[in-house]
C-alpha cells in the first residue's frame, strides 16, 4: 500500500525457514535498531549461537479448547521459550528427537506410545537432560464445574524403570492458595452463580525450604503454586545422585477422591482423603542425575517408519554421567487456565510456574546469567503467608491508619486556614 493512501498497512517482518518462523521487532522504526534486530533474529537459524529446546506438548483441538476442553493447554508456555531460546515443537510419535535439540522437555504427556517412549529414553542415553511435568490426574474447569479426570502418560515403567515413581494420588496442603469458586446464591425464584475465593488445599503454596533455597533453581523463587500435584518417590538404590527441589508442608495429606470440587465451607482434612492417614511431607519436584540403562536394551525396538528414527541406526543401552531427569509431578501447574484462575485470584500477573521452567532450563543449559536475573522482578512484593484472622485484623489497621491518615490531614488542612486567616487579620488591623 502507498504511504499517501487512506488505507491502514502493517510494517511486519519475519525471517522463516521449513521450522520456524522468527519476528524481526520494527516497533520503534529506528533504523539503527533494525541490523542488531536482523543479527539477533539471524542467529537464531545458525547452530551455536542460541541453545535449541525441544517440546513435547499435548496436542490441542481448537473447538475444544474453546470449551476448556480436551486437556491442558500451554500457550503462555510456548511463548515464553520461544522467546529466550530456539523452539521446536516435537512430535515424537516419529520415534526421534530433533538432533538440534539441546534439551528435550515433556509437559502432560497423554498415552506416549512405544515410538515415543524410545524417543525420550535415546535422548537420555545420549547424555541429555529430559524434563518431564507429568501426573496420573487432570482437571477439566467447565461450565463452572470443576472435574478430575485420568490422565495416562504411558511413561509409568520407563519411570519406574529409571527409579522414579508418580503416585496416584493428589496432594493436598493446609499451606494453600486461593481459588475463585462459583457458588449459588438464591434470590427469591432466581438463581445466581457469584465467583468466591476460598482456600483450595489441591493448590499448594509452596516457599522456602519446600522450594529447595540450595538448588540454583528454586533459590530465586520465593514462592510457587503448585496445582493438583502428585507425590514423588525416589528409588535410593540407583546409585544416581538426587536432588528434591519441590516438597509440601508438614500439614499435607493425600486423597484419591475424584471430587475436587472446592467449596465455601472448607476441604477435606488430613487423614480424610481415602481413609488413609497420610499427613507429612511430601515430594512433588526432584531431580536425578548420572549413568541411566536404556528400557529397550533386551526388548524388541518399536516400528517406526521414519529414516531418521534412531531404530535405524540402532540402540543406545547406557547413558554418560552428563544424563538428566527432571521431574515435576503436576500436568496442570502450568496451563494456561491455572494460571488465568490464579491471576484472578490475586488480581496480578502470576508467572510463577513458568519462571520454575525457564530456571530449569537455564540450569539444565549452563546458562547462569539469566538463572541469577530471571525472577527478580516478578516476585519481589511476595507477602507470607497468613491465616484468615491475621488477615482480617492486618486489614483493619490498614483501615484505621487510612482513616487516621485522612483526620491528620484535616486537622492540619483545617489549622493552616485558621491561621492564614488569622495573619490577614493582623495585616489588615482587623
């Protein structure tokens, strides 16, 4: 479109090859700006220059996803990597992982395959770091209900195999986050569904030491909302160096209970969830480190029909030293809807669970300087927790300070009149 035409253009750049599309910033239209943000965006297609992060993400059927439907969604997830490293959205149905990739990350796996499990367990052997967020449950909020469904990953014997387990059950925390729950109200023959905040024990509140503060990626974390987690248990036989970076309270519990509805009048209790008397702490983050066997090695490798497939050039059956698992028990800690119910139950911008990500990444790729800085300006307000008493007496001084506040001000408005009044007087020989 011409410059002079009444007509609105768009001054849009990108740069795209056959994977992946790369936006050049032309917001500020300064021409010294524009070859630093040709550099930058060029280096993103040459190796070396930007570390390269695989993601597995479940896949998402848009008219479902409209409805809450269909699984987890990460969006914000997505966004977010893309824009501090290079992106590959990976299907690993095709039995391989990008050779490019310099980690491989794995968020809600639904039914893996055998083609897909190999693909995970050769990246591990050749000495990489997969991180998994993976859980036996998910929770579908729809229409105003809020619901458990199973979520199988097809990961439970690879897991187990590499001597991690995910319980299947759910944690539940006395040290919780709100969260905004539909309630009835009746007026007269009308019904009225009003939104309440209440305290929701299946969204643990997780600070320092249940977020590790030795781990270089949980030390900048002040807090964490962890949602509808599972336990972690840690084979200690393996020989394999582990570290816990994620643990409740003292006052958790498990449930297996399908009803997470939450409700105004309190949760659950401890010992309530299943007839079990589970209270303590427990784990729902760790990390394990060291010389891995692959699942295959004496198993029949899967079909895949892909050339490229690492079936073709045969198995790896142990993994270096350099080798990594990074578990985090929860599908839903990080979707979108979460943490879209989290913002509306603090009323700020909430990123915590994927400042967690972003920090394992950079940990996992040795990228230090961003590790010590990424956080910084997200949480530095974060208050302590409280109990509802302390609350309600910490707002009513708040309250009376204002109020105190406000008659100082007048009285002091009030004298500064009289005595303006007073010295024209006297100027005037009244």
């Amino acid at each position: 479109s011409a410059l002079d035409a009444q007509q609105p253009f768009y001054f849009y750049l990108t740069l795209a090859n056959s994977r992946q599309v790369v936006h050049i910033p032309t917001q500020d239209f300064d021409p010294t700006a524009f070859r630093p943000a040709l550099d930058n965006a060029l280096k993103r297609f040459a190796s070396g220059f930007a570390r390269t992060v695989a993601l597995s993400v479940p896949p998402v059927q848009q008219e479902m996803a409209r409805f809450s439907l269909g699984g987890p969604t990460f969006d914000n997830l997505e966004r977010l990597v893309a824009g501090n490293y290079n992106l590959r959205l990976e299907d690993l149905r095709d039995g391989a992982v990008d050779p490019e990739a310099d980690i491989l990350a794995v968020v809600a796996p639904g039914e893996l395959d055998e083609a897909a499990v190999f693909a995970i367990d050769q990246f591990l052997m050749r000495g990489g770091t997969v991180l998994l967020a993976t859980s036996p449950y998910t929770a579908e909020l729809s229409g105003g209900q809020l619901k458990l469904q199973d979520w199988h990953s097809g990961l439970h014997d690879w897991l187990q195999h590499n001597g991690l387990s995910v319980g299947e059950t759910l944690v539940l925390d006395s040290r919780s986050a709100a969260f905004p729950a539909p309630v009835l109200r009746r007026s007269g023959e009308y019904e009225f569904r009003d939104m309440q905040l209440v305290d929701y024990p299946y969204f643990i509140d997780l600070r320092p030491p249940g977020l590790s503060p030795d781990h270089p990626v949980t030390a900048n974390l002040p807090q964490l909302t962890m949602a509808w987690a599972s336990p972690v248990t840690v084979r200690p036989d393996t020989g394999r160096r582990s570290e816990v970076l994620l643990r409740s309270s003292s006052g958790a519990w498990l449930s297996d209970s399908p009803d997470i509805a939450p409700r105004p009048e309190g949760m659950v209790q401890s010992g309530d969830g299943g007839g079990r008397d589970t209270a303590g702490v427990h784990t729902l983050g760790v990390t394990v480190a060291g010389r891995f066997d692959s699942w295959f090695a004496g198993r029949e490798l899967p079909v895949v029909d892909s050339e490229a497939s690492p079936t073709a050039r045969g198995l790896l059956r142990r993994s270096p030293e350099s080798a990594r698992i990074v578990l985090f028990a929860s599908n839903d800690f990080m979707d979108d809807q979460v943490l879209q119910s989290v913002v509306s139950a603090t009323g700020t911008q909430y990123l915590g669970p994927l400042e967690l990500f972003m920090n394992t990444l950079d940990w996992a790729l040795q990228d230090d300087d961003l590790l010590q800085i990424r956080s910084r300006g997200h949480f530095n307000r974060t208050l302590p927790p409280m109990e509802r008493r302390a609350q309600l007496a910490l707002e009513s001084i708040n309250y009376a300070l204002s109020l105190l506040w406000l008659l100082l001000l007048a009285a002091y408005s009030g004298a500064y009149r009289l005595w303006r009044r007073r010295r024209y007087r006297r100027a005037l020989g009244l």
